[in-house]
C-alpha cells in the first residue's frame, strides 16, 4: 500500500509540475538567442584590435567562431522547426533567416581576416 501512495504522489507531482517546465521552455525566444550571439560576435571583433598579445587574439577568434557556429546552429534550427516558411513575412517569428545567415557569413569573413592579420605580424 505505501508503494502505491508513493507512485500515485509521484504521478501527482508530475502532472502539478509538468506544466511548469513546458511554459518555462515554451518562453524560450530564439531570435533573442540569435541576436544575444550577434552582440557578442560583434563584442569580440571590436576588442580585437586592442588585444595586446597573440594568445589573446587567438582566444577571441575562438570565442567569435564559437558564437558564430551557435548561431548558424540555432538559425538551422529554426529553420526547421517553421519550414517551410523561410521568407520573414511568412515567418512565426517575423525573422528574416536568409538575411541572418548573410549577416553570420560577414561577421565570419570578419573573423578570417582578423586571423589573416594575426597570422601575418
């Protein structure tokens, strides 16, 4: 009997809480996420230049390419959670996500010259 009053307030405090963790996670905004990457990417770039030392340049590159690759994560992702519509005016999100995935494509051609220029001195 103990085992069952254990199950049934088990199952209970599941069913309480369930919708808790799926309005927590139903708040999620990925186009916040995105643009969250887009200041940090562009954070980096411009401290860049005021990095002394080529460990430290080399540690900023890398926390750029890291943003950069979560962003194209996320927007792959959101692309494919609101396929098949891709153009902003179709979009749950009224997000542009051709346009954000140019915007990646620069901040990265960005981030390869900052490495040619680390790389040449």
């Amino acid at each position: 009997m103990a085992s069952a009053n254990y199950t049934l307030k088990y199952m209970l405090a599941v069913f309480i809480l369930s919708p808790l963790f799926a309005s927590a996670h139903s708040a999620h905004d990925p186009v916040k996420e995105i643009h969250k990457k887009d200041q940090t990417i562009a954070s980096r770039q411009s401290e860049f230049d005021q990095l002394q030392f080529s460990a430290q340049k080399i540690e900023n590159l890398q926390d750029q390419i890291t943003a950069m690759e979560s962003k194209i994560l996320m927007i792959r992702n959101l692309m494919a959670s609101d396929y098949p519509h891709i153009k902003e005016k179709m979009s749950k999100y009224s997000f542009d996500y051709i346009k954000s995935v140019e915007e990646s494509l620069a901040q990265l051609k960005n981030t390869l010259q900052q490495t040619d220029t680390l790389l040449n001195q």
